[in-house]
C-alpha cells in the first residue's frame, strides 16, 4: 500500500520564482496604469521616478521610526510601500 504524501507534492508544484513573480506583478501594475498619458510622461521621465521614489521611500522610514510611537506611522509606511512599488512598476519599464 502506497501512501501519498500530499504536502509534498503541492510543495513541488506550488514554488514560485520569487524574481519572475515580481515581474510578473510590475508588468501587470504598468499595464494597468500605463494606459493614461499622464503615467506614460511619468514612466519616461526618470527625474519624477526619482523623485516618487525618494518620497516613497522617506514616507516609509519615517512610517518604521512612528511605527510604535502611533498608530498614524502605519498610513505613512503603507502609503510609502505603495509608492515605492508604483515607482519600481515605472522604472521596471524603463529597462525595456
């Protein structure tokens, strides 16, 4: 009597390449938004990343630093997350 073990098998089948999936999901975010011409400026314009990033990115360290201060610490790191996934979407394209 032969047991399969399930867990096993759905492991093999359900491991991912972390990379391909974050291609995958910054090419689906630039489809989703690079529809409009604003986004389209923005997406060749590597100043405005740059700068939609750095203000990402501060949003989230001073999100880190309020984190157990306050509860508004949680917006600005989420809104920092957000911001820096949309500008890593916007600079995804630029390598194309």
């Amino acid at each position: 009597m032969n047991i399969v073990d399930t867990n096993e098998e759905q492991l093999k089948t359900t491991r991912v390449d972390p990379e391909k999936l974050a291609d995958k999901t910054a090419e689906k975010v630039v489809e989703l938004l690079g529809k409009s011409s604003p986004v389209r400026r923005l997406r060749n314009s590597q100043l405005l990343s740059l700068i939609l990033g750095a203000a990402g990115f501060s949003l989230f360290t001073i999100g880190v630093g309020k984190l157990f201060g306050d509860l508004s610490g949680w917006a600005s790191l989420g809104i920092g997350l957000v911001m820096m996934a949309i500008t890593g979407a916007l600079l995804k394209n630029l390598e194309r």
